[in-house]
C-alpha cells in the first residue's frame, strides 16, 4: 500500500520527530504523520544549562519537575559535564558538554533558556543560544552578568561574602526563584541501575542485618576546610562498631588512601572506589549517611537517605535536608568564610566533637529512610 505525505504535513512540534532518522512510531508501526496516533506535541522547548558540579547538577533537579508542572507538554534539554548525574527518564535530550554540542546548540531554537553557572562558557551560550526568555547568567559587554532581575539576589549573595553570610534563603528556593519560581521542597531526582544492585550482596552478606553507616570521610579537593580529623573517624567507628552498627568507608580516588588507612586502623568495610553510577547504588546500600558538604550529600537527598552533615566554612541556611537531615557544626565556630586555608592556629574541625556527630547519627536511625 503505497503512503503519501508532504512536507507541510510533517509535524515538526512533535516530540518523537528526529529528522535525521525515521521517529520510532514509524519504526515499530510504519505511522506516518497526517494519521499518527502517537503524535505529542511539544509545548514548550526548554534548555537547562547546568554543567557542574556534580553536586550542584543533583540539587538542580528539583526544577524538572516544575517545569514539567507550569509547562506541560515541554521538551527539556540539559547540558552538563556529567550526563551521568541527570535523569534520562525525566530530561528528553542531555548533552554534555563538547564543541559539538555546543555548536548544536546554538543553532537550535528554545521557548525558555535557564543558565544557572557563572562559568563564563556557560554564560556565553546563554547569551548566543536562541530563547524567546532567558533566565540566570548571561555573557553581556564582556563579563558575566544577569540574565534579568530574577537572578539578582542570587549574583549579589555570590559577588559578596558579607550579603552571602547573611542570606537566609537555601540554595532551592534562590534557583527557583531564578526562573520566577516558588519552591515547594520539589524533590531530587537521581536514577538508580538496578543491574548495579547485586554488586553489593557481598556488602549486605556482610552486615547480615545491621544497620549500614556509610561514611564519605573526603571532600573532593576545592576545600580541604572541610576535613574532619581522622582520629575522630577511628573514634566514630570504634564507638557505631561497638554499638552493633557496620560503618561503610566512602569516597572517590581523592579519599583511598585515607580510607585504606581507616580500614587498618579500625576493620570497616571499605569497599574501594567506582564509577559515578555504581557510587550512587552503593550509597543506596546504607541507613544512614555522615558527610561533610560535597556531591555525597546530594547523593543522599536524592536517594532519601537520612544524613549527618558537617557544615563549617558555608552557611547552613544554604542547605535543604527535607527533613532528612541534621547539620552539625564546630562549637567553636569557623572564621574562614568559603574559605581554602585555615586562620586558627588548630583547624576548627577539630572543635567538632566525635560525641556530637555520634549522637547525630543515632538521632538520623530514628528517620525513616525513603
């Protein structure tokens, strides 16, 4: 039976339309588009700039939702440096970031354009990428600046540390507002590999039923501030062994040796390091999470795992635990504002009593996990 279609019948608002290639409608049931019933039209083309870090890519996505709420129908697209961490469920096309996806981009036209990175890459893109509305940071007479004055408070709190201190707003509700927003504790999204779930029998085989306590003892390497002294994790270790707990080490390369070092000194399990997707379904693993501020803690919201959270350099207002969550901080306070190097002549980590964190974590067994 021969098929007629011509180009003025060619639905090119659809969401399976390719182009370049035959959409799957008319791969699986030779649909054509005057009589496709599989036709999805595309209210609205969106574009997510958001490149790093992984962390910050995690606590980004809360916005999809939204999105999807105010704009149903959309198309979103995503460029970032981890395709891994965006959920390809929820995100139609994820881009990663290369000439060539770049080069795309800019060539393609968009309803809306959000650029939530003052990278001056990503803010050149805003400025050169077609949208009908545009939203956070944009490259404009040479520097970077702000899209329009939705993105206001969130450039001035980063351009001055004394405003930054003061902030009482958490990071969700400052990119939400970025696109004109309310946010209303709109989840994390993270996907897990479920083929990845039996990596870790021999883990659960050797908890054989005790609460696993993971423990990402790094910080990656941008604020080694962050550390807490590794006395401290021996006594914490020592202290949930005891008490019939199987604390986990966790951490990328940066961590290993640390972490082997802990795994001497004390028995825990250290499992090793592994790629980004098998470090999310390791930390799925665990009851509970003890983390200072880095991707780990995101990992953990996402995958709504109770958490003990150091906080000393950064301002605790900045963080959303949805209820999953206790900060703990050094009695001492901190004197180095998102600072690199420490001004005391003792690091006030170490005014961040292993007793406090202990009673933290007992206090996150009591949340319900999930």
């Amino acid at each position: 039976m021969s098929v007629q279609v011509s180009m003025n019948q060619v639905r090119f608002d659809c969401r399976h339309f390719r182009g370049d290639i035959p959409c799957k409608p008319n791969k699986t049931n030779d649909q054509v588009c005057p009589t496709c019933t599989a036709y999805e039209p595309i209210s609205k083309r969106i574009l997510m700039i958001k490149l790093g870090a992984i962390g910050d890519v995690i606590r980004t996505t809360p916005l999809i939702q939204k999105f999807r709420e105010v704009h149903p129908g959309c198309h979103i697209t995503w460029l970032t440096l981890t395709p891994e961490a965006v959920p390809a469920s929820r995100v139609d096309k994820i881009y990663k970031l290369d000439f060539k996806s770049v080069y795309n981009l800019s060539h393609l036209k968009f309803d809306i354009a959000i650029n939530l990175d003052k990278d001056v890459e990503a803010c050149a893109l805003l400025a050169d990428v077609w949208a009908v509305e545009k939203y956070g940071y944009i490259l404009r007479d040479g520097h970077v600046d702000v899209a329009n004055h939705l993105a206001d408070h969130k450039f001035l709190t980063g351009m001055f540390d004394n405003l930054s201190k003061v902030n009482r707003k958490n990071y969700l509700e400052e990119i939400f507002e970025i696109c004109g927003f309310s946010f209303n504790k709109e989840p994390y999204v993270l996907e897990l590999n479920p083929s990845l779930d039996a990596m870790w029998d021999d883990l659960r085989a050797r908890a054989n039923g005790r609460k696993i306590i993971g423990l990402n003892t790094g910080c990656g390497d941008r604020w080694l501030t962050r550390l807490w002294p590794t006395p401290y994790w021996v006594d914490l270790i020592t202290r949930l062994t005891n008490d019939g707990f199987f604390p986990v080490l966790l951490g990328g390369p940066a961590e290993d040796a640390g972490n082997r070092e802990l795994q001497s000194l004390t028995g825990a399990y250290y499992p090793g390091t592994f790629t980004l997707p098998q470090f999310f379904s390791l930390t799925n693993q665990c009851d509970v999470i003890v983390t200072a501020v880095s991707m780990m803690m995101h990992i953990a919201i996402a995958l709504r795992i109770p958490q003990v959270l150091f906080v000393n350099i950064f301002n605790p207002y900045e963080f959303e635990l949805y209820d999953r969550g206790v900060i703990v901080q050094p009695d001492s306070g901190c004197d180095c504002y998102f600072g690199n190097t420490c001004k005391r002549d003792q690091h006030c980590m170490n005014d961040l009593p292993v007793e406090k964190v202990y009673q933290a974590v007992h206090q996150m067994l009591a949340v319900k996990k999930g």
